[in-house]
C-alpha cells in the first residue's frame, strides 16, 4: 500500500469515527422525538440535521451502505411533521440497520441495490384504500409491445383499457 493510499484509508477512518460519534447524538434526538405524543417541526428538524451530519461523514467515508440507510432515514424524516409517528416502526427498523452497519454486522462489501432494496419506504399512513370505480383509461403509445404490457398492467389494477397506436384514433375514441 502506498502512503497516499495509506492516508486516504485514514482520512476515511476518521470520517468514519466522526460518523460514529454523531451517529450517538442522532439516537439521543431520536429517542426524544420517539418520546413525543405530537412532534413538534423543531424536534424533527433537529434529528434531520442530525442524520445530515452523519449522512455527510458516511459520504465523505465512501461508506456506501451507511449512506443509503442514512438517505431513506431522512426520506422518512422529510414527511409532513403530524405523520412521522405512523412511520415510528420502519424508522426503528433503519435504525437497527445502522445499529448493525456500526458494529461491522453489515459492510461496505454487500450489494447496494439488494440492501436498498431491503430498506423500508416510506409510504403514506392515512391514505383510504385505493378502489378502481369504473375507470376508463385511454392508453397512447406507438409500439405495440408496449402498449400490450402497459394496458395488461393498468388492467391488473382493475381499471378498463383501451388501447391504441394510432393518436387520431385516440381522439376520436376520447370524443
């Protein structure tokens, strides 16, 4: 190993100790914000800043799996201030996953799309269920194939289709 592989290997083990310090205050304000009936938008804004702190050590560390946890953590944290406590368990569920990135359980050497993959998503909390009424989609779209393959798609969903190649057929269909 050279010496200027030997000193970016350091520089990226002091961001990584950095990351790991500030990654204590994070829990700290997270359980804080966990321990609120109502968050307020300042507590939230504080455990944001915090998981951005991190965020930037792990990206200045290259620790890769650390920043995609730590970028779907502040996707959670980015949803409106009243929802963030239907979202209580899958924020817990990143936070054992940087739990496990810190004590080495999981490395920089595992696959980034299959762990991101892995990771919850956030998703609204108080959406009714979705129920197609006698929906009528106008499908356009020049190439058959997929014109077949969108349509089978829609129709999956319960929605009526229509499909065609031609636009002014789509408007004589529409009209």
């Amino acid at each position: 190993m050279s010496k200027d592989d030997k000193i970016v290997e350091q520089i990226r083990s002091e961001f990584k100790d950095e990351a790991r310090d500030r990654y204590s205050t994070l829990q700290i304000d997270y359980s804080n914000l966990r321990s609120m009936t109502n968050p307020d938008k300042e507590t939230v804004r504080t455990v944001t800043q915090d998981a951005e702190k991190v965020l930037y050590c792990a990206r200045s560390a290259e620790a890769m799996t650390l920043y995609l946890a730590l970028k779907r953590l502040t996707a959670f944290l980015e949803v409106d201030t009243d929802r963030i406590p239907g979202h209580y368990a899958d924020i817990d569920t990143i936070f054992d996953i940087l739990d496990q990135i810190f004590e080495g359980e999981i490395g920089d050497n595992t696959d980034e799309a299959e762990f991101l993959r892995s990771l919850p998503t956030p998703q609204p909390t108080d959406s009714p269920s979705f129920e197609a009424e006698d929906i009528e989609m106008l499908l356009v779209d020049p190439q058959r194939t997929s014109t077949r393959l969108v349509a089978n798609q829609i129709q999956s969903l319960g929605y009526s289709v229509i499909a065609t190649q031609d636009v002014f057929e789509a408007l004589k269909l529409a009209v």
